[in-house]
C-alpha cells in the first residue's frame, strides 16, 4: 500500500536517506498504537529495546521523531485508500462525537499552547468540562472510518457533519442530539437520509422495531470510539501544536483502519474484534 501511495514521488529533494525505511517506520508507528504505546519516545523505546535484531538500523529517538512526523501526508493518502477500499459498496453510515481533551479545566488559560484554537466543552461521559476538542466520527456499517473531523470542543455536531459526510449517499444514523429539521432536509437534498431516535416529547409515527434496529445498529460507532479511546489513547494525546495535533490523531485512526483490514482476512465474520489479532 505505501508503494502504491507514493508512487515515483520523491518524498526528500535533500540529504541523505534516513537509517529506517519508510516502511519500518510505519510499521513501528501501526504496532506501537495497537499496543496502546501512543508516543513516540514509548515506540522508539519499545521497538529499540525488544525488537532491534528486526530493526537493526534504528538510529536515535528523534530521527525516529522526525521521519514518523514527516510521513503524516503518506498516512493521510493511505487512509483515504484504505476507507474506499473498505467501504466501496456502503451506503450506511454512523455518525457520533467523543471529546479530545487536551488540558484540565483550571489550567487552560495560563498554560495551553491551544488556547484560542481549542474550547471549554462538557463531557457527558464523566459529567465534566474540558478544555481542548471534539472528535466526530463517521464509519461505515462494518466499523471502518470513513471520515474524521476534529473542531473546538463547544462547535455543535449538527454544523459539523455536513461537512464529514459531504457527497455521500444512503442512510446514516446518529444519536438525537443532531435532531435538526434544517440538516436533515440540507442532507436529504445530497441524497443521504438522517436517522435518530426522537426526544420524548415528540411524535414518532415510525414503527418500534425500526427505531430499536437504528439504536442497537448506531452503537457500533460507540464501539469504534471505545477502540480507540482505550487501545490507541485518542483522548490522551500530548502535543503542543494543532499540526502536532493532527498528525497523532491522524495515525491512530489510520492503524485501526489497518488492524480491521488485516483482522479481515484472519476472522471474516468478525474483523471489529482487532484484539484477536493478539489472540
């Protein structure tokens, strides 16, 4: 895949090439997320103490550093591969939010190199603010991302899928906070139609079992997110710049794309268990 991706494309017009491959540097960078490693000291750290006879030319921390840093465009474009491949025949959606807190409530405002690029938001979950972003996700029926968004944390949900889901066609399913008469018909127009549970003081003509099937489906995307909060540390990011930010989030979402496609082949029937891949 990462030979398809780049092609005859130079990725260095200068210097000499770095000890590491591209490749086994997305390879220590897609392993190191499954295993809930997260930074890039705690990679390097793990590949240099156990697996040096695989990695042989593993060189220093920050070259290691800078050469995962420097491959974010790569991931991105092998993402974007990965989420057509995978969903080339889908027209079901999921759509939901997670908070991406980036420091303590009090802290924010004297110590926060994202102040004025992030926000306060509420976290339902553990009924506290935070101070940093909002993740809003949107995968396919079978679990694999097919959009990512990342906004300031008090940006409503409702003004951001549009956005992720543009151009697409189906259905898609989300929870009644994106009840919106506006965004269903703008959807509707693009031939995509919103479905969400109704508030209890609203009317719903339609039948009870098709509002319990939409529930029980939607809540593969709480699947999802629950991956990647507690295997690849989405919410535990440290980084002191949006580009930083952005690279993180982004690889983290790019090794479970991979560990579902990889899962696949192994267990067909069930490629969103990726912990059987430690099985």
């Amino acid at each position: 895949m990462y030979y398809e991706t780049v092609k005859e494309t130079k990725l260095r017009l200068r210097g000499s090439a770095p000890s590491l491959s591209d490749v086994e540097v997305l390879t220590m960078l897609v392993v190191g997320e499954y295993l809930g490693l997260g930074s890039d000291k705690r990679i390097w750290s793990y590949f240099s103490q156990h697996w040096v006879e695989w990695f042989p030319q593993i060189g220093c921390r920050t070259s290691f550093t800078r050469q995962s840093a420097n491959l974010i465009k790569v991931l991105n474009e092998m993402q974007q591969k990965l989420s057509e491949k995978l969903c080339a025949h889908t027209d079901l959606y999921l759509f939901d939010g997670f908070p991406i807190p980036i420091c303590h409530i009090k802290r924010y405002k004297r110590s926060s190199p994202f102040r004025g690029l992030g926000a306060v938001g509420y976290c339902a979950a553990k009924d506290q603010k935070y101070f940093g972003f909002k993740g809003h996700l949107l995968i396919s029926s079978e679990g694999v991302t097919k959009g990512l968004s990342v906004a300031p944390a008090d940006i409503d949900e409702r003004d951001v899928l549009p956005e992720v889901a543009l151009g697409l066609t189906g259905d898609t399913l989300a929870d009644k906070g994106l009840i919106r008469p506006e965004l269903s018909a703008s959807l509707r127009h693009q031939g995509l139609n919103l479905h969400t549970p109704l508030r209890k003081n609203m009317k719903d003509s339609r039948p009870k079992e098709f509002v319990f099937q939409i529930m029980n489906i939607r809540r593969k995307v709480e699947t999802v997110i629950g991956q990647l909060v507690e295997r690849f540390k989405i919410q535990s990011i440290r980084a002191k710049d949006t580009w930083h930010l952005m690279m993180k989030i982004g690889r983290k979402v790019f090794a479970h794309s991979l560990c579902f496609l990889i899962n696949k082949s192994i267990n067909a029937d069930t490629p969103l268990q990726i912990d059987k891949l430690m099985a």
